[in-house]
C-alpha cells in the first residue's frame, strides 16, 4: 500500500475523448484469499484474452501493490516489469494467456477505505470506483466484464462468516481452525462490483418469491447485537424487488441477496452484485434510535443499491465519464419508489430541496460540470450532486416528455438492448428516443452543458388574450462561456383571482428555443400564472408576480408542489427585501402560513414543509454578495414573527399526543414532523417557559423523531434545560454510534455564537475520531452547512475546516475532498470573507504530499 506522499504533485488529467476500448478482456477470474486482519494473501488467476488486432503487452493496473509471483500459463514468468503503480506482463504473441498474480495487503493499515480493509476486526471491501487495484493487479476498468469464482480461507474464529457475490456453492473445514468458502458469480461483472466480506456477523434471513416463481434467499448481515434494527430495511428490500418487477419487469437473477452493515464506510452504500456492502446508518433503524427521517433514508437507499442490479451492474458503465448513467438513472427510479410508498408530493418537494440545497450551488460554482463530464483528475470526485441529482431530473424530464408507457418503453429497450454490457449515456438517450419515438437531439445538450437554466418570464395581453413570454439563459460555467438554449418540458396553469372560474389547465409545453411565446388564453385580468408545475425541469424562474399572486397560489393552486412554491416563494421574496435593508410585508407571510395551517388535519407532512423557513444557504443563493451575519438577523426576526404571531396555533399542535413513534404511517410521520416545525417557532420567540416545554418533550419521547427535533431546539439557546438534555442523551446513547453522530450534529448545527468553538472542542472529544467518516462528517460536515458559523466573521469557520483536510487528507482523502467546495464558494462573499478562503485553500495546496483528490477539487476552487 502507498501513503499519499507518493501520490504525484500534479495529477493526469483524464479526457473522455481520448476513450479507447480495452487491449485485452479477462472473460474469467478466480481469486484466493488467504484472510488476515493485518495481512491478506491474495491469489489473482486472470483468464486474459487480447482485443487487439497487434500484439500488445498486458497492462494490469495497481495502487500500492507489489507482485510476489507472477505466473503465465502455470510457468514462473519473469517477462514482466513495473511502470509506476502498474503492472506490465509482455505475453508475445499470445492471443489469450492465463495470468496469475500473487501479493499481500495489510487491511489494518488501510485508513482509506478503499480496496480490502479492516473494520473492528471484519474484512470488507470497497472497489467502486478504483479500489480493486488495491487488492490485486488488473485492469480496474468498467468496460472489462469478468466471471467470478472466489475462494476464501481464514481463521473460524475470527471470521465466521465468509460472504461474496453470487452464491455459494461450496464450503468446508480446513486445517488449525481455518474453514473456507467458494463463491461463484455466474454474471460477467466489472471490478468495481467485486465484494468480500469476512467477520463474526449475524443474519436476518427471510426469502422474496420473484415473478416467474423463484425463491431468493435473502440476508441481512450485522453485529451481534444489531440484529433487531434490521426489520425496516429488510421490508424496503422487498418492497423494492416487487416494485421493480411491478413497474419495470426486471427480476432478480440469482439464488441469494445479501447486505452487510459496515460502521466504518466512505458511501452510503454499494451495490456490489448480490452483495450490497452498507453503511449502518443506512441499515439500522429503530423507534428509540432512528427518527422518520432515518426509515425513510434507509428505505430509500435499500431500494436504490437494489435497483442498481439492473440499472449499473446487468447493464454498466462504459467508463467513468457514464456514472449518471447508472446513478441518475438509479436515483430516479428510488425518488419514484419512495413516492409511491409514502407522499408523492412530499418526496418531491424534498427531493427538490435537496437539489437546490447541493446541486444548484455546485452547478453555480468553480466545480460545475455536466452530468456527463468531459475530464478529470481523480473520478472520485465526481461523486456529486450534479450526477446524482441532476441526472436523476434528466432522467424526470425525459419521463415527462413521454409519459409512462412510452418512457417504459425506452427502458425496456435499454435493458434488453445492452444487457450484459458496458454502455453509455448515449445508449440510454437512443433507446428512450426509439422506444418513445422521440426525437431527443437538442435534449442531449443537458449531458454536454453545465449550470442551472434560467427563464425569465413576462405576461403579454391582446384585447383580453393573456400569453407567457419566455427567455431561456443558461449561464456561463468554468470552461463553458457560450451555452446553447435546452429543450425541456414546462408544466403551467393560469387562474383568473376574480372568482370567475377561468383557468388554463395543466398545460405541457416543451421548450426548445432561446425565445418562447405561449398562448394561455382568454382571461378579463391577469391571471395567477402557476409555472414549472412539479418542478418540471431543474431551472430557475425570473419572474415579477402581482401583489397578492403568491398567497393567493400557496392557499388555491391545485398542484401540492406549485403551492408549496408560491408559499416558499413569498417567505423568499420577503427576507431577501429585508436582508438588503428594505421594509419587508411580515404580515402577508403570516396570513398565508395561518392559512396553510387551517388544512393540517387533512395532510400535515405537506404542511410540515410549506411553513419551514428556507434555509440560510438558499437565502444567500438568491444574493449577488452573500451577508450571512445579516441573513441569520432577518430570518430569526421572520421566525420569531411568526411564533409570536400564531403562537396559540403553534401551542395547539405541541398541546395534542404525539403519534406513536412505532406508527410509520404518512400522517404519523408529518405529524410528528409538524410538532417539530412548531416548537421551533415556538423557541424562536424567546418566550420563558419554551426551554422547559421543549425539555418536556424530550423527556417523554417515546421515539427519536421528537427526541432529537426537542433536543436540536434546545441546542440553539442559553438555558439550563440545554446543559441537562445533551448530558442526558450523550449518556443514554453513548455507546451506539450512530446515535452518538446525532449528538455532534446537532451541536454544530446550533445557532449560538459560540458554534465554531464548541465544534473545536468537540474534535479533541474521547469519542470524536478521523478514523469513521460518519464521524466526520457529523460534526464538520455539519459545521459547513450552518452558514453564519462556517463563514464567522474573523475565518475561524474557514481554518477550522482546512485544518481538517489537512489531518484527514493522509489518512481518508476521498472523505477530506468532500470538505473543500464550501470554501472553494469564496466568489460569492464580501472582499474580506474571500481573501481569508482562498488563503486556506492556498495553504491546503501547499502541503506536500498532497493527494489527487484533494488536489484537484482545491485548485479548481481556488481559480473560482
């Protein structure tokens, strides 16, 4: 294994362009794993046979490995020579050839998680996106499609369970306690799926019978100890193999499905084939442990690793550039699922939330690409939002365009055609096109150009006839100055106000020009105009609306996310005015909310989201400079209006029983949600007895949900009843860890002034370590969401975190990449803000040794 101070200064630029298909296939691979903690002997037989029409040598990628044997055809080979990491065999004019490699990794020591590591005594492993190199030399590349048989042999004792993809088919007992286990995986796969994982685990078992009459065997791996926080997720796998063959006709291929809940994990979660490797947060759920929030993460990440066995491992990646061909595509599928098992118009407004919360601000900044990028340096860093995110409302507006029926046409197409392959997003667009009968060329632009559109709108009237005038601005990115107008489907409506029932139903409209007009109709005044209807399309809407429109849309408008707008909308609208130091209309956000409120009994998840205030990041996106000292000024002053305003409403929902935190039910949840929503206001105001009811509520929880939101409340105050909760709950959940990054979280996350201190503090905590990426990310990850405090005044925030990447960057460089874009942000803020940013990422770069990871997104954000 190398340490990062071997990694080269300036890292390769990798160009999609210069793609060319592999030299040689390995069709088949057996592996033998001789298992140990702190060294692993690993026994690679490559079945190798050449593509190229020219004798060429064997190119075997490698990261820290050194080959102690290498084998051809059964014979020691010495024609064979290192070029760097890599592995060069020269086979002559071998045309096929079998390549054995032996070598030794130190699980122990491997800090990066990536590759074969160790976690509290189990071996596990993490190869997505280039981590089987670690392991053993080969061609790490998604386009080499392999057959594998895996043999592993270890210590009884220490690892009990010996698991795989594939099935087992067979296992034995060997010598001095050692037992072993063969696994066969009868579908060709690319490394980045290969997963072992060897430990002392226990199994929820159950069986799912498919749609042609199969019985799957499935398996839920964890601890001792953690088996009864395993039902949740063992239900969502289900739920998502009928719902995958309901909706999409795929079935599952082999006898057995396995997930291993690891604690120590880089992802959310690998879709390993037939053998998902979890991180336990994404597992483990229980009412006294896990709050709403929690079930439905580990249900939506349950189902999106299994759709991934169709959507990314029976039909792959080309190359790295194609990640959102399996991830946006994936990501679509799990949005839809969870919708269908909960809130449709819920999950989409927080699936909209979270794009504009992380992708927007990435597609506005100096690490926006397209969601099929041209280069980079290190492809781990393209694990981001605009892959995920975007690419998954790519995928929606293609969805849209088409209906249903077509789309389901595409993707049958998609999957019947590149089953077994390694395929592009160019393969997906010209499947949903021919499958759809659409004509998507203008639509692929959405693949090659960055940055979020913007339409601004105008009403136009002719002699009682209203239209919409649209201008569509796609603005310049790093690298892409000129942009080209997208084609993209807009959902609108219009309503006459004046109570005469005139209206322009749910009209789809696709825009292809740089220019639109839209005809809406015949109205006797300008109509209420209800526009990108179920967020239609990932864009930003530029449009001057009439006094009254956006209350009047958040109490009449009959789509539920278009209401949900006009309400976030007029709460927008009012604290930018008062952030720029104008008088602001408190009074028409309190009437519109007072309103919203009326209908809770009916539906109080969807409630629950239209009354929150936007986040302080949102609110800063809509400025020029960001001034987060006086964002938090007026959207405290905004909430403590409200709390005092509706004080009596706020008081009647805390005054009613909680719903149990057993029942998971749709209105369970919002209504557990909305008692959150109201003790916050309520906290907002200042008013004496607040720390004492939020206590209250802490005290009596019988579930996580209300546990944490009192606990969250309180951690924003001054009072005793703060001291004593973070006390009492650090005592009551010390020992479970996922619990305990609760803890942190909501400590980093408080208001309070002090705030950077305390998160600096915490770090030299008994229980905080750099060795847990959970861990991390609880606190500092955290501390760089909670706006007013990462960007304190004096840069404490800023040195905080570059200290961070700093320590962490040796030890976990993926986790400590993941740290530098809100610094790499410093455009957006004053000139002194700025300065004190780019000198931390300037001091970032500086250090030697330095990985690519780090590299790469550093100096990307520090040219801005």
């Amino acid at each position: 294994m190398t340490d990062a101070s071997s990694t080269p200064a300036i890292p390769v630029t990798i160009h999609r362009g210069d793609y060319r298909a592999p030299e040689w296939q390995v069709p088949d691979i057996a592996l033998d794993f001789a298992l140990g903690v702190e060294a692993t002997t690993v026994r690679a037989a490559l079945s190798v046979v050449r593509d190229a029409k020219a004798p060429v040598p064997l190119l075997l990628r490698g990261d820290g490995l050194t080959p102690a044997a290498v084998r051809v055809d059964g014979e020691v080979w010495n024609d064979w020579r290192m070029d760097g990491s890599d592995l060069i065999v020269d086979l002559g004019e071998r045309s096929a050839a079998m390549v054995e490699v032996d070598t030794v990794v130190n699980p122990a020591t491997n800090t990066q998680l990536m590759g074969l590591y160790a976690s509290n005594g189990m071996l596990c492993t993490q190869c997505e996106a280039e981590g089987f190199r670690r392991i053993t030399f080969h061609p790490d590349r998604p386009d080499v499609l392999s057959r594998y048989i895996v043999r592993m042999e270890g210590d009884k004792a220490a690892f009990p369970i010996l698991l795989s993809n594939g099935n087992c088919v067979e296992q034995g007992e060997g010598e001095d306690g050692s037992h072993w286990a063969l696994w066969e995986d009868p579908w060709p796969k690319p490394s980045y799926l290969f997963a072992l994982v060897a430990g002392d685990l226990v199994v929820n078992k159950s069986s799912f019978t498919t749609m042609s009459g199969r019985e799957v065997e499935l398996g839920i791996w964890v601890r001792d100890g953690d088996l009864d926080r395993t039902g949740h997720a063992m239900q969502a796998l289900k739920d998502s193999m009928a719902w995958d063959e309901r909706v999409y006709g795929r079935e599952y291929d082999l006898d057995l499905f396995n997930i291993v809940a690891v604690s120590d994990f880089n992802m959310g979660a690998m879709e390993n084939k037939g053998l998902n490797i979890f991180n336990t947060r994404y597992i483990l759920a229980d009412p006294d442990t896990a709050t709403d929030v929690d079930y439905d993460g580990v249900e939506g990440v349950v189902a999106h690793e299994y759709f991934h066995n169709w959507s990314g491992n029976r039909v792959t990646c080309r190359d790295w550039f194609q990640l959102s061909l399996k991830e946006g595509f994936t990501v679509f599928r799990d949005q839809n699922f969870s919708a269908d098992m909960g809130s449709p118009p819920v999950k989409r407004i927080e699936d909209v939330r979270l794009l504009r919360a992380a992708q927007f601000p990435e597609d506005a900044g100096p690490l926006a690409h397209p969601i099929r990028p041209d280069s980079f340096q290190e492809i781990s860093n393209f694990y981001t939002a605009t892959i995920y995110n975007k690419g998954a409302e790519i995928i929606r507006m293609m969805a849209t365009m088409v209906g249903p029926e077509r789309f389901r046409k595409g993707t049958d197409l998609y999957f019947d055609r590149h089953d077994g392959e390694a395929a592009t997003c160019e393969d997906f667009v010209k499947a949903i096109e021919e499958g759809a009968g659409i004509d998507l060329a203008q639509f692929r632009r959405w693949y090659e150009q960055a940055g979020t559109p913007r339409l601004k709108l105008s009403l136009a009237e002719e002699q009682g006839h209203w239209s919409l005038d649209i201008v569509q601005l796609v603005p310049p990115t790093p690298g892409q100055p000129d942009k080209l107008p997208m084609m993209m489907p807009l959902r609108l409506a219009a309503f006459a106000t004046d109570g005469s029932g005139d209206a322009l139903a749910d009209t789809l409209v696709t825009l292809t020009g740089a220019t639109q007009r839209v005809p809406l109709g015949q109205f006797a005044a300008r109509p209420a105009l209800s526009v990108n209807r179920g967020f239609s399309a990932p864009l930003i809407v530029d449009f001057e609306r009439a006094p009254g429109e956006l209350a009047w849309l958040a109490a009449n408008d009959d789509d539920p996310f278009a209401r949900y707008e006009a309400l976030q909308q007029l709460i927008l609208d009012t604290l930018v005015t008062a952030v720029s130091g104008e008088a602001s209309n408190n009074q028409a956000v309190i009437d519109a909310i007072a309103q919203t409120l009326a209908g809770r009994g009916s539906d109080p998840a969807f409630v629950a989201e239209a009354v929150l205030l936007p986040s302080e990041a949102f609110i800063g996106d809509q400025m020029v400079i960001v001034d987060p000292d006086a964002i938090r000024r007026e959207r405290l002053a905004l909430q403590a209006a409200i709390g005092h305003a509706l004080e009596s409403e706020w008081r009647e929902i805390l005054a009613g029983a909680a719903p149990p935190a057993t029942d998971l039910s749709r209105n369970a949840k919002g209504g557990r949600r909305l008692r959150g929503v109201a003790l916050a206001y309520l906290a907002a105001t200042g008013l004496a007895d607040v720390p004492a009811l939020a206590f209250e509520i802490f005290s009596d929880a019988d579930g996580m949900t209300e546990r944490q939101a009192a606990l969250a409340t309180l951690a924003h105050g001054d009072s005793d009843e703060r001291v004593a909760a973070l006390d009492i709950f650090y005592q009551r959940y010390r020992d479970n860890p996922l619990v305990l990054d609760k803890w942190f979280q909501v400590q980093a996350w408080s208001l309070r002034a002090d705030t950077v201190d305390a998160v600096k503090d915490l770090a030299q905590h008994p229980d905080f370590t750099l060795a847990n990426p959970n861990r991390v990310r609880s606190l500092y990850g955290a501390l760089t969401g909670n706006q007013a405090a990462f960007h304190r005044a004096d840069g404490a925030g800023y040195k905080l975190i570059a200290d961070l990447i700093v320590a962490l960057d040796p030890k976990n460089p993926q986790t400590a990449a993941k740290m530098i874009p809100p610094l790499g942000r410093w455009k957006r803020f004053d000139d002194a803000r700025a300065a004190m940013m780019r000198a931390e990422l300037e001091r970032i770069l500086a250090q030697p040794g330095l990985s690519r990871d780090v590299t790469e997104q550093a100096s990307k954000s520090l040219l801005g």
